[in-house]
C-alpha cells in the first residue's frame, strides 16, 4: 500500500483494533479501509459503531491493541503527524476561564503554524468577542471557538468528531460553508462523523460506515449513488432480484419494496428509482440493526 | 515545549502568585518578630540563663524567662502542612483539572505531545514547590537561631523545630506535589483529587512524626554513669523518657526500682539490688541531621516513587 503508485491515503487502517479495557469487549475490530486525500468524509454508524473510538485513535488520542492505522502516512500521535492533523472532539473542551483570544493564543503557542487570521475570520463570524470568557459562550459559539482552533493550525487532514451537534441550522449551514471552502482551497481532507444524513449528502464525496466496529462501507459516495436502486413491484418478482445485493426490502400485501445494490441491469418488470445518499445510508444502517437483531434472536 | 511551558504558566499564575504573596508575607512577619527578640535579647535579662532545658528564672523576675515564640511556631507549622497544601492546591488540579475539562485532548491535539504536557505543567510546579518551601525553611532556620537550643526559646527536637525546618521541608513539598498529582490523573475529578490528596498526605506527615517520637530511624544514644556518679546533664539532649538503672551482667531496669535521686538512700538500694550504674536514653543535639537525612530520604524516595508511578500511567491513563 505503501508503494509509489498507490494513491496518498488522508486516513488508512490495517486490522485495526481497539478496546478501552484489556478483558473488555472491542470498540473496533478488524478494520482495514484506506480514504483518499482531498475527500470529505462522511463517518456515519449508529451509536457505538466506533466512530469518535476511531477519531481518537487518528487523533493519536488513543493507540491500537491491535493494527495499525495511518493519517497522511503517518503515525498519530508523532510530531509529524500532530503538525499535520487537527481533530476536534465531540466534547469539544476548553478552558473555560480563558478568553477567546487566550485560547486562540494558546493554538499560536502551541502549533508551529498557525494562521491567526483564518482562526479570527471563523470566530468572527460568529460574532464573538474576542475578550469573551469561554465559560460563558454557549454550546454552539464554543464550538465555533474549537473549530478556529482546529483550523488555525492549517492541517492537512481535519478530524470532526459530531461537529454540528449542538449548532442551529443557520450555523451548521455556515459552518459547512467554511469547511467546503477550506477543502476546496486548500484541499484539506476532512473526515466528519454525523447523525444528521441530509446535510453530509451535500457536502460528502466519501462514506465511511461502521457497524459494530468494523468497516461496513468505504466507498466513494457517488459510486453508492449510482449503484444503489430502490425498486418497487410485484412481490413474485423477487427471485429476479439473485445476484445482486439487497439492503433492505419489505413486503405489504403483494407489493415488494427493496433498496438493492445492481451487480449489472436489474431484470423484471420493476418500478426503478434513484434513491437519495442519505436513503442508502439509513437503508444500510437499518440492515445493521435487522442483522444485528437476527444474529441475537438466532443465539 | 515553549508552547506547553507558557500554557503550564498561564495556568499556573495565579497559584505561583499566591505561592509569591505567602513567601513575603512570612519573611515580613520573620523579619518583624526577629528583630523584636534581638531587643528583648539585648536588654541582657536573658544574659544569666544557663543552657538546659530547666525554665530560666532570674532573681526577682515574676516567672521563667520566654521570648515570643509563637509566630516561629506557627511558620514551622505551615512548613510541616506544606505537603498537605501543596498537594491539595496544587498537585491534585495539575492534571486533575484538565482531565476533568477533557481539556487535555484538546491540548494533545495540538502540536504537543503527552511528554511534554506532563513534563512543562510539572517542572514548573516543582520548581515553584522548591523554592517556596526553601525560602520558607531558611526563613525558619534564619528566625530560629537567637532562640534556638535555649529554655526560653526553641530545642531542636520541638516538632515544629525538628519538622519545620531543613532540607526535609523541600523533600515534603516535593512529596505533596507528587501525591496530588498521581491523584489528579487517577481520579479524574479534581475534589475527589483534593481528598485522596488531603488523605494521603495528612497521614504520612503524621506518621512522619511518630517515626520522631519512636526514634524509629535515629535511635537514641545510651549515657552510663558508674555507681552513683552523677549522671551527665541533660542539657540539649532529646529524652526518651526512658531511666534505668544496670546490674553487673549488664541487665537493665526501671529506675522505679532505686526511685532515688542521689545520695546514701540511693546508695544503699543499689547496692540490695546489685546495680553498678544508672542509665538515661536520650538523642544528643547533632541528631537533627539524622532526623532530617531521614526524613528528606524518606520523603523525596516516596516523591520519585509517585512521580515515577504517574509517568509511567500517563499512556495509559490520558
């Protein structure tokens, strides 16, 4: 993987392995996928799947039990790679005693680049003071304040663990806005962990999906686009469906309503729709329940 | 490690400042209260006190001769609390403060890396712990000295003296610097922090003191006198208390068998029981090195130790 002719990989991982106690059970497990550069990443899963587990571990937060994992090549944690990779957690923690411009100081003092300018621009945005004490911004101008923080530095890959979540729609527009804009400049990489579908299927050209800790998809999101069908029709028509891949489908009366990957043209005498990114990616995570809860009653 | 160095300070100033106002304020008082005893030594009452631990009191004076001490106490025990204060206020938040905030991921998603978070925010808290409880210790030894070893002043083997003051008061302070650290990292909250520190410095500074008492390190030295020969004078020596008196095979007894001071009484008992010698146990005035050598040993080994234990949990813990 590691040859000249592979693609430069922003987020790359090999039997990687993860658990937070030596006799407790796997937060990741046998993960291998390899996430090109200048892509933004949607990392999507249900709760527990092991997103923000794998975040920590690019972030060099935390290091694998077992594999390995690579961000731009390098090791995380390594001053190479903390000089190239920004992450911003979910708890998104500061000092709440520091004021902005303290804490954006502290980003300067800290990083040997750093871009004053570009952290101002995000916090100004939103409207906040600089001399404002951080304990007393709210959940969402926070986060702005973490993310000009993340950004400052300039990193060549940006790690965001659930970054919208306590943000108003307004802000998680413009906050999308920002983050389109940097990659599309400066061909930032960026891997993103959300809940909320409809606003990754915008702005994400990759999908990483985990499912009980391991790497249910990494593919290139049109690609799933294009694959992907939703075909309705005649409940007797289901065996035409053999050879290709069906993610989820249910049956009312004698109507057949299935979300299917084509392995080639779909025969029969179907009803065929181009399903939505975000219709494909709730399609899989719902299959990952149904397994799940198969493989549980079947136990 | 400049940019971890200055978040350690920015962190850290108002304790460092605190740390500043503490240390004049007792060299003001030191400076104050010494210069008082200087006077009441030089009014020459004290001139005709013999050295001894027996009260000086002068022909026609109202009671035994005592300077004002008490401040001097009262800095000897601050210097005996500094582990405990130390520990609490400044140990248990070091990294306490940052695990609690979560703050410290933010922090190691920087340019810096877990080494030198720990190494920048402990060596300044160190450097501040050591020269504090320096300062502190020479103040004590620099305000001791017109009333030291005297019975109007302060012996050497009066906790506050003994405990308060010497190269064992850095190693205390380094010792509760390093316990409130570990406690920090290990407990996550900064007040379950502050009790596991208060707790665990708290009684290792008492049993610290009952090592003292017990002379479990420094055991006392045993002065003989033949027969009935006076006893050497006590003088600047720290009793154990302990009196007896020996037979000619060399065993020893209470001296509640002969319970007489001197003379033909004296005498005649020993003779009844068959005692050739009396005996006192007491350690002589140049064992407050001994105490403080132990001390320091004791105290900077559980420092190492502590410092030792959070470094190597620090991978796994942060």
């Amino acid at each position: 993987m590691t040859g000249a002719d592979a693609p430069a990989a922003a987020l790359r991982a090999a039997g990687l392995g993860f658990r937070y106690r030596a006799r407790g059970g796997w937060a990741l497990r046998d993960c291998g996928f390899t996430v090109p550069r200048g892509r933004i990443t949607a990392l999507v899963g249900r709760n527990g799947a092991g997103k923000s587990t794998l975040l920590h571990l690019a972030g060099g937060l935390l290091r694998p039990r077992t594999g390995e994992i690579r961000v731009l090549d390098a090791v995380p944690g390594t001053p190479e790679a903390r000089a190239r990779v920004a992450l911003l957690t979910q708890d998104k923690p500061l000092y709440p005693r520091f004021t902005v411009a303290d804490t954006l100081l502290m980003g300067r003092r800290l990083n040997t680049v750093w871009d004053q300018a570009a952290a101002e621009a995000v916090v100004r945005e939103g409207r906040i003071g600089l001399d404002a004490h951080v304990g007393e911004l709210s959940p969402g101008q926070r986060t702005r304040v973490a993310l000009a923080l993340a950004l400052g530095k300039r990193p060549e890959l940006l790690l965001l663990d659930e970054p919208m979540a306590d943000l108003d729609p307004v802000v998680r527009g413009e906050i999308m806005a920002a983050l389109m804009t940097e990659a599309a400049e400066r061909g930032t990489s960026i891997v993103l962990s959300s809940h909320v579908l409809p606003e990754l299927e915008q702005t994400c050209d990759w999908v990483l999906m985990l499912r009980e800790g391991r790497v249910e998809i990494s593919e290139d999101a049109d690609t799933l686009r294009e694959e992907h069908r939703l075909l309705t029709g005649r409940a007797d028509l289901r065996g035409s469906l053999d050879g290709h891949t069906v993610v989820t489908e249910r049956t009312a009366g004698r109507q057949l309503t299935a979300l299917v990957r084509a392995r080639g043209p779909v025969d029969g005498d179907w009803h065929v729709e181009r399903p939505s990114l975000e219709a494909v990616l709730v399609a899989h995570l719902q299959a990952a329940g149904a397994t799940a809860a198969a493989e549980e009653a079947a136990a | 490690m400049k940019g971890s160095l200055w978040l350690a300070w920015r962190q850290q100033r108002v304790l460092v400042g605190c740390a500043a106002a503490l240390a004049v304020v007792a060299c003001a008082i030191a400076a104050y209260s010494r210069s008082g005893m200087l006077d009441e030594l030089r009014t020459g009452l004290f001139d005709t006190c013999e050295p001894g631990p027996l009260y000086c009191w002068p022909d026609g004076a109202n009671g035994p001769l005592f300077l004002d001490i008490t401040p001097l106490q009262y800095l000897g025990a601050l210097n005996i609390a500094l582990p405990v204060l130390i520990g609490v206020f400044w140990g248990a938040p070091l990294l306490g403060r940052d695990r609690e905030l979560g703050t410290h991921r933010t922090v190691l998603a920087q340019g810096v890396s877990r080494g030198q978070w720990f190494a920048s925010r402990y060596a300044l808290a160190a450097c501040c712990a050591v020269v504090l409880s320096g300062l502190l210790a020479l103040l004590f030894r620099w305000w001791w000295e017109p009333a030291a070893d005297h019975s109007y002043g302060l012996f050497w083997y009066e906790t506050t003296a003994l405990s308060g003051s010497g190269p064992r008061t850095v190693a205390g302070a380094l010792f509760g610097l390093a316990a409130g650290t570990l406690a920090g990292l290990l407990a996550r909250r900064v007040l379950a922090a502050m009790g596991w520190t208060l707790l665990v410095t708290a009684v290792v500074t008492l049993a610290v003191e009952w090592t003292h008492k017990a002379r479990v390190f420094v055991p006392p030295h045993r002065y003989v006198s033949q027969g009935i020969a006076p006893k050497p004078p006590m003088g600047e020596k720290w009793s154990t208390g302990t009196y007896g008196l020996i037979t000619a095979t060399g065993r020893r007894d209470d001296v509640l068998s002969c319970p007489y001071p001197s003379g033909a009484e004296l005498k005649a008992c020993m003779a009844r029981h068959g005692y050739v010698a009396r005996f006192y146990e007491a350690n002589p005035a140049g064992d407050w090195w001994s105490f403080q050598w132990t001390d320091t040993a004791l105290l900077g080994g559980l420092a190492l130790l502590l410092t030792l234990a959070t470094v190597l949990l620090l991978r796994r813990r942060v």
